[in-house]
C-alpha cells in the first residue's frame, strides 16, 4: 500500500534520483572544472558509495511512499560497473513508472545495449553544442560534438527514446542555440534548452551569465514558427513548444527566471549516500548510507524517509537573489555528488 506524504509546502513525493558515481570523462567548467578535479583528484572510493542492493533496497522503501519514476545520474553513470544489473532490478520494483538515465553520451555505444535490454528506455544525453570546436572547449576533453551525435544515432537505432539537454551559457553557447534546435528537430529528437543555474561552488556562477527563458523564445521565434504545448503532469519542469511544420517538441527549463520549487517533486541521494531535498542543497545531507548500514529495518527506513520529506522546506530558486547567491556560495553540494 502507498501512503501519501506531502512536505511543509504540501509538495508531494514523486521522483528519485539515484546518484551511482562522482566520476565523470568530462571536466565542463560549470560542473567539474579541469583546475579544481585534475588528474590528481581523489574520487570516493568503492565502499563510500552506495552498492546496488542499497539502492534497490532505498527505491522499493520509496516507492512505498509515493515514489513513480527514478533517474539515474552521476558524475557519469555509465562510468558505474555492470550498471545494467542495477536497471533490471529497478525495473521490476512494484509501483515504480519511469526509469530514466542522464548522460553525456560517451559511453553509449559501448554499454546502451546491455542496458536497453536490462530494460532501460529513457535517456537524457547533456550536449552544450553542436559546433565541434565549442564543444571541445566545453568539455576539456578535446571531445567532438560529432562523437556524441553518433553515440545518439546508435541509441536512437536500438530503441531508446533519446532527449538532448543543453545548459546555456550568455556568451559561451547561446550561438549554439538554432542550429542545435535544427539539427534535432529534423532527427525529430526532443531537446531541451536550461538556464545557467548555480548548482555546487566551483562554476563560476552569476546572474550575468543567465540566458533567460523570454530571451531564448525571442530568439527562436525569428527563426522557427512554434506554439506552446500544455503541462503534461504537475511538477514537469520544461515549458514545452511545438514546431508548426513537423510538431517536434522542444523545452524551455526556467531554472532561474521563473522557478518551479512549488511544484518539486524529487528527492535525491547522492553518490556517497546522502539525502538531499534540493538540487541547492547545502553540504549537511541526511546520511541515509550509515543509517541503513547500522542494521535498521526497511520500516525502520520508511520512518526516517518520511520525516526527512515532511520536513521539507527547501525552496532555493524561489528564494535566490544576489545575496542568497553569496551566502550559499562555497556551502552547496556539487554536481557531481547529486546529479542534475
């Protein structure tokens, strides 16, 4: 049987997200920049990550409490040994929808089949430009644009459904912006364009660098003929457009500009097993790893879950202004911890 909680702000729980690793292949700036995660930088080691029968276990406890989809992120998930024998255990947890995964895409043609068939369908690929050079500059790894646009090819070959995220940056690669929205409007490849948030300590953040929602829109519209799409559910966090001539969706997430604490649904674990109600979380997450690992009960377990949602308070991007911004800074825990 499913209870029904709800946090102080009688936002329900729907949504897990499951962090399996901090590593990652790349080093963008705006998560894991070269000059703080070097070649020398110490990444947790095995047994301070959560193993799969924990996360299996932390899922069913959630999906007891309302819990439908769960998304798999980093780091790099796909940088997680054997991570399909984790998604074919997800997959089989009673009340559990959606099981999605967000990658830069790598990694794609070498594991997607095993997890396809593990039962895997939905995948996110994070890709900030089309342009080769800028994404090359983008990502510190002298990776191409065309390498992950072929990694997306092969996905879309064997069945998964594919969305494109892109964080957009004033300056940086906002140019990238039409021709990316061509180029998988006629791959009829849903994209979806994000605001520069402040996520962690270490990018560099700044209201300046924001390319607002209003600001993206204008622009597309002198170059494409788009209406707006209804909300699919509550709590979805892309404003949806819809090209005219082919109806190709693509999305707008008003992380910044226009906020969506109030309709949050997502409580997240991070690599090293922490809870964390808010993507903006500061560093002092409920240590679900040592609770569960001190022998509780998975009732046990559902109690403590409980009350870490009906505490919940955290409205960040509701609240953000210059110096909520400077207050946090150096005190939020970063990406490659929690996930997108």
């Amino acid at each position: 049987m499913v209870e029904q909680i709800k946090d102080k702000l009688g936002r329900p729980i729907r949504d897990l997200r499951l962090s399996v690793t901090d590593r990652c292949n790349f080093r963008c700036d705006y998560c894991m920049p070269k000059e703080i995660f070097g070649d020398d930088y110490v990444f947790l080691p095995k047994d301070e990550l959560l193993t799969f029968d924990e996360m299996v276990r932390i899922s069913k406890v959630y999906a007891r409490l309302g819990v439908k989809k769960i998304r798999i992120t980093g780091g790099e998930p796909l940088l997680r040994r054997n991570l399909d024998q984790l998604i074919a255990q997800l997959v089989q947890i009673e009340g559990i929808e959606d099981i999605g995964l967000t990658t830069n895409g790598l990694l794609l043609k070498k594991h997607g089949q095993k997890l396809y068939d593990a039962g895997l369908r939905r995948i996110n690929v994070s890709l900030d430009a089309i342009d080769n050079e800028v994404f090359k500059a983008l990502n510190n790894r002298n990776i191409k644009a065309t390498t992950i646009l072929e990694q997306i090819d092969y996905a879309v070959s064997i069945g998964f459904d594919v969305k494109v995220n892109v964080v957009v940056q004033k300056g940086v690669n906002d140019d990238q912006i039409i021709p990316m929205l061509e180029y998988f409007k006629h791959k009829d490849i849903e994209i979806r364009f994000i605001e520069f948030m402040d996520v962690g300590n270490d990018n560099g953040w700044d209201f300046s660098k924001v390319v607002s929602k209003d600001d993206m829109l204008s622009m597309i519209e002198q170059h494409f003929e788009v209406t707006p799409v209804e909300p699919k559910y509550f709590g979805e966090v892309a404003k949806y457009y819809r090209h005219e001539d082919n109806g190709v969706k693509f999305g707008l997430i008003t992380s910044v500009s226009q906020s969506f604490c109030s309709t949050c649904t997502r409580a997240r674990l991070s690599s090293d097993g922490k809870f964390y109600g808010c993507l903006f979380a500061t560093v002092d997450g409920f240590n679900v790893k040592e609770f569960m690992r001190s022998g509780v009960t998975d009732e046990e377990l559902l109690e403590q879950f409980k009350a870490l949602w009906q505490v919940r308070d955290d409205r960040y991007s509701d609240e953000r202004t210059e110096q909520t911004v400077a207050n946090r800074r150096r005190k939020k825990i970063n990406m490659n911890y929690i996930g997108g």
